[in-house]
C-alpha cells in the first residue's frame, strides 16, 4: 500500500466555479505511482468549496453560480456574521452546501473520472486568495 500526501496552494480565483482538474494531476505526480486506489482531495477554507460536475461546457459553471447565488443571496437582510463585508456568511453556508472534500478513484495513475467529469474549485468570495487544498492518495 502505497500514500503519498501533499499540500497545495492554488493560485487566487474570482468568484465562480473552476475547473482544476488537470491542475491536480499536474502538481500530484505521485497519482502515477497508483494503479488502484483513491485521491481525497480536501480544501482548507470556509468559504470555498469543490465539486465534481460537467468539465466541457463553461455555460454549467456559469449557471451554477447563478442558482447558487440566486439560492443564497447576499443582500438576505438577517445575516449577522458580516465581519469580512457582504459576501461573508453567504459564502460560508454555500461552502456547508457544496462540501469541503471529494473522493475520486485512481486507476492507472489517473483519477478515474467520468468523460464529462471534471473538479472545481467553488469559489464563493468576492476575493478570497489562493486557498490549499490537502491532496492524500493511497492505494496500490
């Protein structure tokens, strides 16, 4: 059984939904080393999140940040944790929403994602930086 863990520091992303699929495999050689196992890929932050949704058409990340902010809206009049300006509380409960982690199998030194498959980065602040994800693989 072979684990390999590391920590990663994304570059800083506008509010949205981004595809960082091909990133990961760039940063995490070591998914090369796995013919079966699993990559669990956990984000550090509040308010961020990741999902794994279609990787072709922007137009469905474009839609999700509509319905999400359309769901959770910032100008929600009985929000009291604002300390870090209006997007604050809205982009924690859609971090709860969306979650901070994600399994995706490993088979042949890749993660085995569908054809339409691909991870985003959930970014729910105006400016919320570069964020870490912690990138743990284990398998044979």
């Amino acid at each position: 059984m072979k684990t390999f863990q590391k920590t990663i520091r994304l570059k800083p992303y506008p509010r949205g939904f981004h595809l960082i699929t091909d990133w990961i495999e760039k940063e995490f050689p070591e998914l090369k080393e796995i013919q079966i196992g699993i990559l669990h890929v956990f984000i550090q932050h509040t308010s961020a999140g990741l999902t794994i949704n279609e990787n072709a058409d922007p137009s469905v990340r474009k839609d999700f940040e509509t319905f999400i902010n359309d769901l959770i809206p910032e100008n929600y009049s009985r929000f009291i944790h604002n300390y870090e300006g209006r997007d604050d509380m809205p982009a924690h409960i859609k971090s709860s929403l969306f979650g901070n982690s994600v399994q995706i199998p490993i088979s042949n030194g890749k993660m085995n994602l569908g054809t339409w498959q691909g991870l985003y980065l959930c970014e729910f602040r105006d400016n919320g930086g570069s964020r870490k994800l912690v990138l743990t693989a284990i398998g044979n």
